[in-house]
C-alpha cells in the first residue's frame, strides 16, 4: 500500500506517492538522518546545507513516484530552486515522511 500526498507548495503542483509502510531500510535512513539533523550546529548558513545532504538522500528512499512536472525527487535530481519553493518542498516532505514514520513506530515500546 502506498499513501500519496498533494504537494500545497503552488510552485511543485503535483502529487508524490511514498512507501506506506516503509521498509526497514527506508525507516533506518529516515531515523539515522534525524538523528545526524540533530548534531548539527544551529543558527549558521551552513546548518541548511548540512540539513540538505542530510536530509534528501533519505526523503528520496521513500518516494514511490512523483507526479510533479519536471521534478525527479531523487537525492541527485531534488530540486533547489527557486530556493524558498525547493526549501518548503523538502519541508513539506520531511513532514510527510515524518508522519508516517512516527505512526510505524509503536506506542508502548514492548510490542
């Protein structure tokens, strides 16, 4: 099963279709990107950069497909401009893929 979502960024109008669940693989990349996030220095320019590298390289494992014209939402295709619209796509994404992450995990930490 797959969950697809609508892109609210007006400049990426589309669809992306992510993994739903995710896999093992998709989940420890997801995890270990949030956990390398949270060693960076804040309040720099470079902390965006670093979030970046970081960050798309795992949203990517988890996109399905992409229904956006133009856009690849591969880690070497994501893209990066215009600058605010590509920064609110990969936000919009980490939250979605957030989301799905936080609900795999369960609630009570012995089931």
């Amino acid at each position: 099963m797959s969950k697809v979502v609508t892109c609210p960024v007006a400049r990426f109008p589309g669809t992306v279709t992510l993994s739903d669940p995710l896999t093992y693989p998709q989940s420890i990349a997801f995890a270990q990107a949030l956990n390398d996030i949270d060693e960076l220095p804040t309040g720099t320019r470079q902390e965006l950069y670093d979030f970046v590298k970081i960050m798309v390289p795992a949203i990517a494992q988890c996109v399905e497909q992409c229904d956006i014209d133009g856009v690849e939402l591969k880690a070497e295709l994501f893209p990066s401009t215009p600058n605010i619209a590509a920064q609110k796509l990969l936000a919009w994404l980490t939250e979605e893929v957030l989301a799905l992450f936080r609900d795999a995990e369960p609630d009570d930490p012995n089931e």
